[in-house]
C-alpha cells in the first residue's frame, strides 16, 4: 500500500477566518486557554511567539485578530476536507485534528502518476484556504509523521516499487525526523529528550526489549506500525447520502449582501459534493437563523438538474432580494434536495449543444426566481380526448422543461395535428352560416362514464351549470372554417337527439 499524508499546520485558524468576507491578510492568532496555539504569517513576522498569553500579544500588536478554539468546528471541517479528497480514492481516512491519510496506489495510473495526483490535490486544498504539507510512504503513521515535519518522503518523485519492503522504506525516509511530530505520548517524549533521543531514527536503533522494559508496550507497538512490522487498519470515511451543510458566523452579519460570502462558499462546497458523485439538484434550501426570532428559509428550483456553483449564487440571489431577512444572522445553511444523474450537453460539429435545453431551463429558473415559482407553469397530458380536458399545467420548477417538451410531443400524438393553440372556456355558441368550413368532419365522442351525471346536469339546469356540462359525455362533429374576418376557427357541431343543430366556437389557429 502507498499512503499519501496531507497535513493542515493552521486548519483551526483557517477555519475560522474562513467565516469572514474577503481576503484576511491582518495578524491573527488562535487561543486555548488564553493562550496563542496557532499564529498566521502576518502574526509570525510580529514575534508573537506560540505560548504566549492574549494579554502579551495584544501588548505587542493591539490590532491583532484573535480567535477561540472550537475543536467541534475544525472535526466539522476535517470531515469537508476528507470527502473532497474521496474523489481521488475511495480510502480515506481523517487522522485528527488536522491531517487526513489516503491510500493512493490504485489511483496512480487514472490521475496521470503521483507528482500529478499530489499537485492537484494540493492546488484544491490553496483554493479552499488551507496551507498543507503533504507525505508519501509505504505506512500511514510515517506518512503522517513526514508530512507534519514537512518532509515529502523519499517517494514523492517516484512511485516506490511494487516489491519493496515496507518497513525499510520507512525506516529510511524518517531519517532525520524530530519525535515531536509523532504520535508518542509528551511524558514519553520529555523521558526520551532527557535520554538525548530526539530523532525517530535514533529510537529506531535501541533494542526493542529495553525499550518495551522502560517504556511498556504502546511505544513497541507504535513503532512496529510505523515501520510496517506490524499491519496498521485504518477506518475509511463513507461520504453521506444527502448534503446538509452550515456555516457559524463568529459576529452576527447585518444586511443581505453581508450574507453573500457565506453563501458563496456553501454553493461552492455543494458544487463539488456533486460533481463528485455526477450529480445534479433540482433543489436548493437556505435556512438563516439569528439570535432571535424564527429562522427564514429559501427554496431555489430548477427546471433540470444543475450542479454549477455561478447558478446556485446567482438565482439563489434572486430569491434573496425580494426575501424577508432577520435584521442580524448568525448561521446560514444549505440543504440540496431532489439529486438526479446530470447529464452533460454534447456539442455539435458548430459547436452549439444539441437542443438547447440548458438555454430553456435557465430562461425558466430566471423567470421562477424573478416573479415567483407558481407563475411559471408548464404543459402536461391528460389521458382523455375531450380538448378541454386533454391537458392540463404544472409547476415547471417541479418536472422541467425536457418534460414539457416530451408533455408537447404526446399532446399531439393524442390531439392529432390540427389543433389550435387557443381554446375557449366555455365554447361559444355561434351562427354556423357566418363561417366558411375547409375541412372536417372529425369525430370526437367519449365521456361515457360520466353520462349519467350529464344527464342530471342538463336536466337540472344547463345554462346555470357550465363548468358540469362541459365535464359531461360529448359527441361532436370538428371541423375548421374561416370567419368572416378571416381567423382561422375549430369549430364543432353538437349531435342531439333532437333535430335542431347546436354549433360553438371553439378556438382559434395562430
């Protein structure tokens, strides 16, 4: 096996300047116990050393940023870093607080070779805001150990040999490495310093007998893992079904494009849970909260399945300005539901894609997210042959525009090819001679099982009762004729028992 170390040094500072808008290039420091456990660059350069108090670094740089520690938040953030990096390989394994390790071997030939595989992996963590070393060797633990003391291991430039020997390859790339970038307990490693051992290489070479005499059997059995002596299991991570995900605001946020940043790198993250999986949502709920009052919650749709971050902030926008927002937010997060396959739209020898289905569904989620979902209706088919009944609308956010189209296409199968696109409710009754018939007749007669209701309906009043009547068995002879205006008209000619004829308008042609 061949595991790759990522180590984040300033993931607990780098989580939480990641919740601030913009670029933070001021001194910041992170505390526990009032204490400065993690100092960035701008901070570093300042002399304010590891250890010292807030109070000490505050005299030196009054405008220092500082930040409590919140390990739930970094475990949070480990856990984001590590289905990210499941894209790569299917064997991940966070090692906390702030490393994850992943077994590469099988990966090498599909991402193009270690240096390559390591280099994106790399270039995604700088996008994301995190500093990293990285390590390659033969066990996870001197994986681990490389990448926290920033060495990238004798196997970075080349890929080891299927059939080296784990622990001499181990042995041989920790050569060097200080022991405070193992796992080993700090009361075993004060005892070892005040022996003149520091490096793991001098431990290695002692006797493992007085070794384990001295220091009891944890020490033998983390060194006999480390060098491969010993098999060293690791949990994988299985990344979750659905995407649920939050950001915790450390000030309270006024104003709805204060609200942007965080929502931005919320429908990034979902950008790339998707396109791991080949995703797509046709769904998207924020839900921002405050420190009082009830939360506000928004629903994005889509008309087909999308997985690009520009669309989730840009409709997502939309919807915000014409919301209700909590006057301070101290929380916003996404949900994403509705995930289906998506599918990529292949372009033609002119370079346009075929049909040009994204281009409709983007005209819909504009409108939707412009004037409000229940405006935009789409076409479906009813299975009955009436006209008035033979179709019916629907939400297009709900079944999109590629099932309006197929909607459409079975609309005519049904209907045929003469109908128009304009149907009276009700049919108007007119003077048959007034109009010019070309073609016809054509039969329509069904709605037998609702003949008996008819029959109440035209007896109990028929003139009072319109929406009943048109709902009733029909028998009708269509035919197409011209006004005397010249539109073009569908007209139909009721069969009664009775000898006189009834005729109605019942729509026009475009």
């Amino acid at each position: 096996m061949l595991w790759l170390a990522l180590h984040f040094p300033m993931m607990g500072l780098e989580e939480r300047l990641d919740t601030l808008d913009g670029d933070v290039a001021e001194p910041a420091v992170l505390l526990e116990d009032n204490r400065v456990v993690l100092a960035n660059e701008q901070a570093r350069d300042a002399e304010i050393s590891l250890g010292s108090t807030l109070a000490t670094a505050n005299s030196i740089l009054p405008e220092l940023k500082h930040f409590n520690r919140d390990p739930a938040a970094e475990h949070e953030r480990l856990g984001m870093l590590a289905t990210i990096a499941y894209r790569y390989t299917p064997k991940v394994s966070p090692a906390p607080p702030d490393a994850l390790l992943l077994e590469v071997r099988g990966s090498l030939r599909l991402f193009g070779g270690m240096n390559a595989l390591v280099d994106e992996l790399a270039d995604l963590c700088r996008r994301l805001g995190h500093e990293l070393n990285r390590a390659v060797a033969t066990t996870p633990l001197a994986a681990l150990m490389l990448a926290r003391a920033g060495s990238g291991g004798a196997s970075m430039g080349q890929t080891v040999a299927p059939h080296s020997r784990p622990g001499r390859e181990a042995v041989a790339s920790l050569k060097g490495v200080p022991l405070t970038h193992s796992d080993l307990p700090a009361k075993d490693l004060e005892r070892l310093a005040n022996m003149g051992i520091t490096r793991i290489d001098e431990l290695l070479r002692l006797p493992l007998r007085e070794l384990g005499k001295r220091f009891g059997p944890t020490l033998i059995d983390y060194l006999a893992r480390l060098t491969g002596q010993k098999a060293d299991p690791r949990a994988f991570i299985k990344p979750p079904e659905r995407f649920h995900s939050s950001i915790h605001l450390l000030e309270p946020v006024r104003g709805k494009d204060a609200l942007l940043f965080p929502m931005r790198r919320l429908a990034a993250e979902l950008a790339r849970w998707l396109a791991r999986r080949r995703f797509g949502t046709r769904l998207l709920i924020w839900t921002v909260k405050s420190l009082r009052g009830p939360a506000v919650t928004l629903s994005v749709e889509f008309a087909q399945p999308r997985r690009d971050d520009q669309s989730f902030l840009a409709l997502s926008k939309l919807k915000l300005d014409s919301a209700d927002m909590p006057e301070e937010a101290m929380s916003i997060s996404l949900r994403a539901d509705f995930i289906a396959p998506f599918r990529t739209a292949f372009a033609d020898l002119w370079g346009s894609t075929a049909g040009g289905g994204a281009t409709h569904a983007e005209l819909v989620d504009l409108l939707a997210a412009k004037i409000g979902g229940e405006a935009v209706r789409g076409l479906r088919t009813v299975d009955d042959h009436r006209p008035e009944l033979a179709w019916s609308t629907k939400h297009a956010g709900r079944w999109g525009v590629g099932a309006s189209a197929k909607a459409s296409g079975r609309l005519a199968a049904v209907l045929g090819p003469f109908r128009p696109m304009w149907l009276l409710d009700p049919p108007q009754p007119i003077d048959a001679e007034c109009y010019e018939l070309v073609s016809g007749p054509e039969r329509i007669e069904t709605g037998w099982w609702e003949r008996d209701r008819c029959a109440a309906a035209q007896e109990f009043a028929t003139r009072t009762l319109p929406e009943e009547r048109d709902r009733c068995a029909i028998a009708r002879d269509y035919y197409v004729g011209y006004s005397e205006r010249g539109a073009r008209c569908w007209l139909y000619r009721e069969q009664l028992e009775q000898k006189n004829e009834r005729w109605f308008l019942h729509g026009y042609f475009s």
